[in-house]
C-alpha cells in the first residue's frame, strides 16, 4: 500500500459522503472513501449492503443524489462550484469514464464481434486509434490474459472464463488508471474463477490501482492492500486485510466473516 495517506496528493479517487436512494430505499448513505494510486482495495459485504452501487456511481452508471466524487485530483460529474451545483458537460464526462475501467459481472460482450474486435472497438472509435495499432495492441492483450490463440473466437463459442477475460482485456485496451470490479467471477461455474482471478491477481502484481467488490475473500485476503467492510449502504469497518479478517473490530464485521467460514475453515463468501 502507498506510503502515504489516503486523500494526499497520490490519492486517484475520492468519495465524500456519497448517499444515492432508489425510490425510498437509501443503498447508499454517506459513504467516504479514498483510493491511493496503485492501491488495490476490496470491498465485502453481504448482498445489498450497496456495493455494486457504489462502482457504478464511480463510473456514472448511476448519479449520486449527494456528495462529491474526485478522480484525479479533480471533481466530477457533478460538485459545487462558487456556491452553485455544476454538471460537467458530456465530453468531460465520457473523457473521465474513459480512464476508469470495468468488469461486470455479466460479461457484457458484443456478440457479433470477435473477441479481438470486441477489444479493439473502443480504441478505435472511442480513443481513435489507428486500426492497426489497436489491433496490435488487442492481441497484445488477449496474450496477456492467456487467449492469444482465440482472437477469432465469437462470445458464444467461448466459455464464462475466457469471456471474463476478453471482457478485462476490452478494459485494458482503454489504457485505464483505475479498474472497477464488481463480482467479476460470481457468474462463472467454480473450475473457471481461478483463471479469471490469476489475471487480476497479475494486474495486482503490475501496480494497477483496482477497486474490487468481490464475495472471493481468499482473493481479498492475500491481493488486498485494505478491505472495506460495507453493510446497510455504509462503511462499517476497513484496514488492512491481516486486521480485517484476524481480529475485526466491530461485531457486524465479525458476524459476517464468521458467517462465511466455510466447513473447511477457508474463507469463503456465499453470495
């Protein structure tokens, strides 16, 4: 984890007291965050405790009803300004989504593409790269998370694994400072999360900044530079991953852990 502290000048992205409600359903109520670039932070937490909430208001899937995002050092989206609410206008907007990657759960492919073309699209008419470089540049990536040889494979001739994959190479090819993940193997059948959380775990291993809802504690536990325990639309405990899940200081925290102990005794979340 970066020396220094989160909201300092290395911090990437910030969140101050955050809230969005549904209708009369507050799923998000005052939430604060920082991320430190290079970070990588895992959010756990049982079913709707408003973490995947929490990464769409991050990319502007969803609007916050209040509170302020920062990427970069800089508010977006929308944030006071000289007393007045502002909005940023739709080129700023999709020029701030365009450094923030994301996964899905569901993989999100375009079907009718292969999965370089599914990659490639974005570069070229998003980023407007030559056609040539961002192809070069797709089957750089589609090696880098192992599917060299499938570049001309159709979604459906893939399996969940290898979709996830294209679907984080499609991410990559953005040249993101900041990857989103919200359950990004809680679609696949348990033989094929592993190759999926060995390409995120070598992301880790590179510096990439990742902020990761994720039910995979294992994965929490050991890639994790701090764990943010979420409940009810709020943060309830973070700290480091040894902290979090040896000797968590609040008692939801506990319960929950405790509530995921599989009989084998490994960390394990269930939904």
């Amino acid at each position: 984890m970066p020396d220094a502290a989160p909201g300092s000048d290395t911090t990437i992205l910030a969140l101050h007291g955050i809230s969005k409600s549904y209708g009369h359903l507050a799923v998000l109520r005052q939430v604060t965050l920082a991320i430190d670039k290079g970070e990588v932070v895992c959010i756990i937490g049982p079913s709707g405790a408003g973490k995947s909430t929490l990464l769409r208001c991050v990319n502007h899937l969803d609007s916050v009803d209040s509170g302020t995002i920062s990427f970069e050092g800089r508010p977006v989206y929308r944030y006071p300004l000289a007393g007045r609410m502002v909005t940023d206008p739709d080129r700023r907007i999709e020029e701030v989504r365009a450094r923030i990657g994301m996964v899905f759960q569901s993989f999100n492919l375009f079907p009718h593409l292969t999965a370089l073309g599914n990659i490639v699209e974005a570069p070229i008419h998003v980023l407007r790269e030559r056609p040539d470089a961002a192809l070069a540049r797709g089957r750089d990536l589609l090696a880098k998370v192992g599917l060299r040889e499938k570049e001309n494979a159709y979604p459906h001739q893939l399996s969940g694994g290898q979709q996830q994959r294209v679907a984080i190479a499609r991410a990559l090819a953005m040249n993101p400072k900041l990857m989103l993940f919200d359950e990004a193997t809680s679609a696949l059948d348990p033989e094929l999360v592993g190759e999926v959380l060995r390409v995120m775990r070598q992301l880790a291993a590179e510096g990439m900044t990742m902020l990761v809802v994720t039910h995979e504690m294992d994965f929490a536990r050991d890639v994790a530079d701090r764990v943010v325990f979420m409940a009810d639309g709020i943060i309830v405990e973070e700290g480091p991953p040894g902290a979090i899940f040896s000797a968590p200081a609040n008692p939801r925290t506990r319960q929950f852990l405790q509530n995921v102990l599989d009989r084998s005794g490994r960390l394990q979340a269930n939904g």
